[in-house]
C-alpha cells in the first residue's frame, strides 16, 4: 500500500457513505473494516488504543502513520 492514512480514511468515508447512507451499520463493524486494510504495522498500534469510535480510530490511525516518520527522518 503507497496510499497515506488520510488519503485511505477520505476513500474510507465516501465509499462508506455510499454503501450505508442510512447509517445502519454497526459502527464497531465498519470500524474493523477500516482497521483491517490498514498497514499491519498501523493496524497494530491502533488496535492497542481499544476503541470502536470510527472518528478515533482514523485519528489515532493518522497520528501512529506520522509517528512512523518522525522515526525513520
């Protein structure tokens, strides 16, 4: 995967608002979909975090991915 955290969280939501418009879906499932294709390595530290909030599991996502940057510059 070349595709930034942000730029996989914005595809995330559209496809999502076009899949559930109503909003149906379980939120802690949509949130394992969105955990489940991030980068193993991300997947992992968000995971730790322990929640089914999908808002902050986007952010903690974003945040463990510039993290990652600020360790390898």
């Amino acid at each position: 995967q070349n595709e930034r955290v942000d730029e996989y969280s914005a595809r995330f939501k559209r496809l999502l608002a076009k899949v559930d418009p109503a909003k149906v879906l379980p939120e802690e499932y949509t949130t394992r979909m969105y955990i489940s294709s991030l980068e193993e390595e991300i997947a992992m530290l968000v995971v730790l975090e322990n929640t089914n909030i999908l808002a902050d599991v986007m952010k903690n996502a974003t945040k463990v991915e510039a993290g990652r940057y600020y360790c390898y510059a």
